[in-house]
C-alpha cells in the first residue's frame, strides 16, 4: 500500500499544482 502511495507522489504534486494554477487564474 505505502509503496504505492510513494510511487504516485510525482502525479499527485502535478494535480496539486494544476488545481492551484486554475484557482489563482479564476
């Protein structure tokens, strides 16, 4: 389980900052 969650960290960091990117731009 822990593994996976480490594993998907990169993709999970890109999702944050896309979701940032469209409240600051709203």
């Amino acid at each position: 389980m822990w593994e996976i969650i480490q594993t998907d960290i990169p993709h999970f960091k890109i999702q944050i900052q896309a979701l940032l990117n469209e409240l600051s731009q709203s």
